[in-house]
C-alpha cells in the first residue's frame, strides 16, 4: 500500500465533504447501493465480526414506516432524501464467525457473553458506520449522519420480533437479533443549502505524540 489518495480524492472523502440536510431530485439506484455496500465491507472490524446490518429505506412507503420514530428536527430532510438508510447491528453476529473467521473458534468467545458481544457489535458497527459513508462519498453520493429517533420505534417497525412479522430472511436477518444504531440520509445534497461549515480542533488539540 506505497500509494496514496490523491488530492482530489481527499478533498471529495474528507475536507470538501458535508452533512446534508437538503437533496436533489436525483434518484440513487439500487446498483449503487450494492456497490456502496461491497465497498464498506472491506473496513476491518474485531475478528472479521461485520456485525452491520443495512436497511436501505427507498420508497415513500418505507419511509412512512420510519415517520414515528424521528425526531421533529430530522423529519423534513429525511423525508426528502432519496434513500435513508437504517445503520444497525445484529447482536448474534458470532453465528457467522465460523465463516468469517474460520481459523479459530471465535463464537466461543462470545457465544456465552452477551455483554461482551452487544458492546463488541454496537462498537463495530459504527466502524462500519463510517466506511459506509467514505463508500458512500467516492461513490460521489453524498450523506446526511444523525441521531435523533427512537430506536426502540424503528427496532420494533424494522426488526421485529415476531417471525410472522420478519420480511428478511431469517438467514441474514435473524429477528429480534438486530439493534438500530443511527440513520444516514442519502443522496446528492443540494449545495445552495448547506450552513457555514463548523470548525474542527487543531491537531494540538485533540493529540498527543509520545
């Protein structure tokens, strides 16, 4: 890995980037959402975990589902975005560790420590959290991280626990298994709109050499 990311790329993943709260009419497709996806997978977590699971909300029905559970602040840019997608974790990720991890038996580890494997899950997912949205921006879609909603709303609407009310498979989306994390609005921002960007600390304050 002697290379690096050239100037032009830094600026579209990092310094020219921005949190957006209003969108184009410009639809994303669902191709680009796979390709989204198999660039974030890549990012490393603990033990290959990937506890990350991805709703990708891109109807006006699914976003009518997600209506209840946001916050005021976040309804109108959320119900304008093309896609807003629901960042989650699925506290049973071990269950896959025998393949993603198939030199040692690394379920053992947390099959029996549930305390252990939410705090590990919830951890990793919002690593992943952040290479979706580097994926997200070299893709040139820009997104829009937030807060504000009730998890237990969006758990119950999206990951229910009952099966009859399950609409994944049980293979890849376990029911009750999954915790929403946070939401990411998606799409291609409308630059007229955006506020005076925030400032960021300064290395000395925010580091230490030693």
């Amino acid at each position: 890995m002697s290379k690096r990311v050239n100037e032009e790329g830094l600026d579209l993943i990092f310094r020219q980037a921005r949190t957006h709260n209003a969108w184009l009419n410009k639809p994303v497709s669902d191709d680009t959402l796979r390709e989204l996806y198999d660039l974030m997978k890549w990012g490393p977590t603990s033990a290959n975990c990937s506890p990350a699971r991805i709703v990708f909300l891109r109807t006006a029905e699914a976003k009518q589902r997600l209506l209840p559970a946001l916050a005021p602040g976040n309804v109108d840019k959320t119900m304008s975005a093309p896609v807003t997608a629901i960042i989650a974790y699925d506290i049973k990720f071990y269950e896959a560790l025998p393949k993603l991890f198939p030199h040692t038996d690394a379920r053992a580890w947390f099959v029996d420590t549930p305390e252990l494997a939410e705090v590990t899950a919830k951890r990793n997912s919002s690593l992943q959290g952040a290479y979706f949205m580097i994926a997200a921006r070299s893709l040139g879609l820009d997104c829009g991280p937030m807060s504000g909603f009730d998890n237990a709303k969006v758990d119950h609407e999206f990951f229910p626990a009952d099966p009859a009310k399950n609409t994944f498979q049980q293979e890849y989306f376990a029911d009750s298994h999954i915790k929403s994390n946070f939401l990411c609005n998606l799409g291609y921002g409308d630059p007229a709109q955006l506020y005076p960007r925030s400032p960021r600390l300064d290395f000395d304050e925010a580091c230490q050499l030693l």
